[in-house]
C-alpha cells in the first residue's frame, strides 16, 4: 500500500474533490486496513475542528458533546433507528472551500499528520498498534498501549478500542448470537437487532443491549470497572450478582469496585440511587468545564481529558495512552489531585505541564526517561 496514495486520496475527499471512484478506492483501504481508522479521524480533526465553547450547563453541555461527536463521524444506534448504516468507517464531508485555502488547509492538515499515516503503514511485527487474529472458532482485536483503533464487527456494530485492550468474539457472532468479551476500554455503537440482544462480558459485570451508544472500561489491573451510557439504555449485571439487572439512563454510569455485596448511588440531580449489590456506584458522566467534553469518552476524540484524578490514576491512562512505564519514588506524590486534558501534547510536554500546575498546596515533582525513553521516573522536586 502506498503512503503518497492514501495522502492524494484524503487531501482529495477534506478537500470536496473526490471522485465516487477514489472515494470507494478510500473505502477499500479502510476496509483492508482498520489501522488507519484513528489515524484517520484524528486527521479529520485537525481539518475541522470548531473552537470549544465554554459551556457549564452539564445537560446542554452533554448534548452539544454528543452533537459534536456525530460531526466528526462518530455515529450512534439508537431504539428508533435502524441498522442499515454502513459497516465502513465514515467520515462526514465538510463543505467545499476556496480553493487557496483548501490547498493551504490539506497541505498543513497532511503534514500534521504524516506521521501518524507513516506509523500506522509500518510492519506488524515492530510498531503495528493494533493485532488481529483469527482461527476457524475465535477472533481477536489487541491494542497495545500508546495505540487505539476503530474496528467493524461482522453485525455492522462499530468499536472504537483503546490502548492496553483486548476484544474476543467467536464465528457465530452476528449469526446466532451478539456475545463478546473485553479486557480494557471500549466504546460502543451498536446496531439495533431486537432478537439479538448485544452482550459485552468483563471480569465484574456483563453488559446487555438492543441497540445503543456507551463505553465500557474493564482494565485487570485496576480496581473498578465501569460502564457509562451516552445514548439508548443498557442493562448491567453484576458478575456475582446474576439475579439482579441495572438499567442504566443516558448520561449515567456504573462503577463496579472489587467484589459486590452491597450499593450505592450518588446522582448529582436527586442525591442518590440505591440497590442491593455492594461496591456499586451511579453517577452521572463527567463533563470537562473548559471544552464540555465527556470525560468518560474523550478518547474516542483523541483527547485524555482528567477530572479531580489522582496522580496514580492519571499516571495509569497516561502509560495507556503514551505507551510507557510511570514509576513513583515517594507514594505521597500518587495523591497529587490533577484537572486538565491532553489532545496534540506530547510525553514530555505533558508531563512539563502537569510539573508547572504544582502549586504551594501540591507537592512539586521532577521527571526524568529511562530505558531507552519508555519508563518515566516521577520524583519528589
């Protein structure tokens, strides 16, 4: 495949130019090669991107995110929709421009994003994020951190799957049955199909839908699990609880921590929901202040966005994110509480960042790279 090919081919389409015939060549590529489906929305991204408004209104926040994300092409299922949009990642065409400026534009826009086509075309074997392996009985979609990737399932439900993450479906998948597993973080759009309900298995709790938009984040080495619902509805049991069904509502999620005996519900609007099983929180999603982004499911966007998140968690999603090995010398410095978002910045700019928010009430921290740059030593300054 070539890399001046696939540039020609999206400077053509963000630029309204493409022919019906490259615009399926495109389709093609796509559908050949899911690695370029991130690569690809993040492109867009930088073509198009509106300016963020300061919106602190958390339900018209909530639904300038959703409106935002179906923008960018990142589609939703609905209960009243039907499931006859396409399997292929899409993304939606601007309009046209002048001519001087769309040139301008594509040529900054590709440039910007060489380097993610480039890192994408490499051999699997050395730098390829994303694994796909089948046999006759099982597939299976692996990201390793620092990588994440879109992939269509053979429903026509689409999965956007982060860093760290593992996907496994068997053949009947689709035909008689809508049943998978994850370990780590995905995002779901699911097709409707009343008579297969679409089921997601982790290691605490197992998700059932019809046909609906969510995220579900269920990394082993952590210790909760959560499921956060966008749009439609979604029913949540707990593993050691089959008895008992969670209906989730849009603009809610789940935590599972450890095991269950007993719940919990903090909802900012009546004060709480509670049921029988134990280490279980609901709450609504978090929305970013600065930009009204859903923090639960910046990612999709390419954005790790953090709330009020410990150091440690943060450290977590950033090894995740960055594909590298954080290390703390003193514990007291876990607890450094962190408000912010990432989008373009790099390792170091980042972490240059979150060194100059220490403020006299914070502990100030210096960083340093070892082991050929892939672990981070965090230290007391």
């Amino acid at each position: 495949m070539s890399a001046d090919r696939i540039w020609e081919l999206i400077a053509r389409k963000l630029a309204g130019e493409a022919s019906d015939a490259e615009l399926q060549e495109l389709a093609r590529l796509l559908k050949d090669n899911p690695d370029l489906h991130f690569p690809l929305q993040a492109i867009t991204e930088l073509w198009q991107q509106d300016e963020a408004k300061d919106l602190h209104k958390t339900e018209l926040a909530f639904h300038r995110h959703l409106e935002r994300m179906k923008k960018q092409g990142i589609s939703f299922a609905t209960p009243d929709e039907t499931a006859e949009e396409s399997a292929t990642f899409s993304i939606e065409k601007y309009p046209r421009r002048r001519k001087l400026w769309t040139k301008i534009a594509v040529a900054a826009t590709l440039l910007a994003a060489a380097s993610l086509i480039w890192y994408y075309l490499q051999p699997a074997s050395t730098t390829k994020g994303t694994q796909l392996a089948k046999t006759d009985a099982n597939s299976e979609i692996v990201t390793r951190n620092g990588s994440r990737t879109m992939v269509s399932l053979p429903d026509g439900s689409k999965v956007w799957l982060n860093g760290g993450s593992r996907l496994n479906y068997n053949k009947s998948f689709g035909v008689h049955h809508r049943e998978l597993t994850l370990t780590g973080e995905a995002y779901f759009d699911v097709v409707k199909n009343a008579e297969q309900p679409f089921v997601i298995h982790t290691s605490r709790l197992d998700v059932r839908v019809l046909g609906t938009t969510f995220n579900v984040k269920a990394y082993p080495n952590e210790k909760t699990t959560e499921a956060a619902l966008v749009k439609g509805s979604i029913e949540v049991l707990i593993r050691n609880r089959p008895a008992e069904k969670i209906i989730l509502k849009p603009n809610e999620k789940i935590i599972v921590s450890g095991d269950s005996t007993h719940a919990k519900g903090t909802g900012s609007d009546s004060g709480s929901r509670t049921s029988s099983p134990a280490l279980v929180t609901i709450r609504n999603l978090t929305i970013s202040e600065t930009d009204s982004a859903v923090v639960e499911t910046a990612w999709v966007q390419n954005k790790l966005v953090f709330a009020e998140e410990t150091f440690a968690e943060l450290a977590k999603r950033m090894e995740r994110w960055y594909g590298v090995t954080i290390v703390f010398t003193d514990p007291r410095l876990e607890a450094i509480l962190f408000t912010g978002s990432f989008e373009t910045e790099t390792l170091p700019q980042a972490l240059h960042a979150l060194k100059l928010t220490s403020s006299s009430d914070k502990l100030k921290f210096n960083y340093a790279f070892s082991n050929n740059n892939k672990t981070v030593i965090i230290s007391i300054q």
